[in-house]
C-alpha cells in the first residue's frame, strides 16, 4: 500500500473515531442527565409517600429482573451490548428443553412450575395508586440502561478504532523509514 493511500486511511479512520468520541461524550451526558433526572424523582416519590413507604423494607423478597444485557459480537469483530426483555430468548435458547426425544405414548408427566413467565412491574411493590414521580424515576432509569448498554458498545469500537490507528501509525512509519 503506498504512502498516500495510507495516509488517507488513516485520515478517514481518525475521523471516525472523532466522530465516535464526540457521540460517546454526548451520551454519557445523556446518561448522566438521566440518572440525576431518576434520583431526583425517587427524592419526590419518597418525600410524597413518606420516607418509609418507599426503601428497601418495601422490595419484593424474590426479584426477577425486566431486561437483561446481552453482548453479541458483530461481523466486523466489534462486541455490541444491546437491552433486551428478561422473558425474550435468543435463538440459541429456542428449542426443546428436554435433551432426548419425547416419547408420544406413556406416562404423562406434570409439567414443572415454571416461574413467572412476565416479570411483575416493581411499581406494584408500593402500591397500587403510586405517584407519577416513582413513575419517572422508573423511566428515567429504563432510559439510563439503554445508554448504558450503547455507551458500552460504543466504548468498544473506539478502543477497536485506536488499535486499528496505532497499526496504521505504525506502517506508515516503517513505510517512511523504508523510503529514506
């Protein structure tokens, strides 16, 4: 590859990653502003409801989580983190749960309890008629978790950026250097 043709790569991958850095710089902005935006709400419901109407004395003794954060790997190698519901399954999970095959006459068995399909809404922990506020501050925390898992996949392909910078750098000079 000739001395141009590297430089000009290096150009177009150097401002991308300016352009990765200044959305990362955005989002964790964003995602600040989201977290504030929760406690604060929290701080509403709680001086609403009363300071022991809402804490840790009200969580359910069993909890299950909404979402979950899956990693997947894209094609060009970059790891991605995407929010996803606790109940949906990728396509790896799809499929008989049972490792042999069923037999269609015999014994029926009883199924097994499986635990609650849906998630149960936290908010139903304090109550029914709950103020807007611990509503917000539910959102507004759903929200930061999205931006969360996009500040981490971002993160990601900045750092794949900056190797595939310092590799260029590097050619280049011993390109330079083989040249004199």
């Amino acid at each position: 590859m000739a001395a141009p043709d590297l430089r000009a790569e290096l150009d177009s991958l150097f401002l991308q990653l300016l352009g990765d850095l200044e959305e990362l710089e955005a989002k964790r902005a964003a995602l600040n502003a989201r977290v504030e935006e929760g406690w604060l709400s929290l701080a509403k419901a709680r001086y609403a409801m009363g300071a022991k109407s809402v804490g840790p004395l009200q969580y359910a003794s069993h909890m299950e989580p909404q979402v979950c954060v899956r990693a997947s790997e894209a094609q060009d190698g970059i790891q991605t983190f995407r929010v996803v519901r606790a109940d949906a399954q990728t396509p790896e999970e799809v499929g008989p749960r049972e490792a042999a095959l069923r037999r269609r006459k015999g014994p029926m068995k009883t199924p097994e309890p499986e635990s609650s399909a849906v998630p149960q809404d936290p908010l139903h922990w304090f109550g029914i008629l709950v103020p807007h506020s611990l509503r917000q501050a539910q959102a507004s925390f759903r929200d930061g978790l999205q931006l969360a898992a996009d500040i981490a996949s971002l993160q990601t392909r900045i750092d794949q950026g900056r190797s595939q910078l310092r590799g260029l750098q590097e050619k280049l000079k011993r390109l330079e250097h083989g040249a004199v």
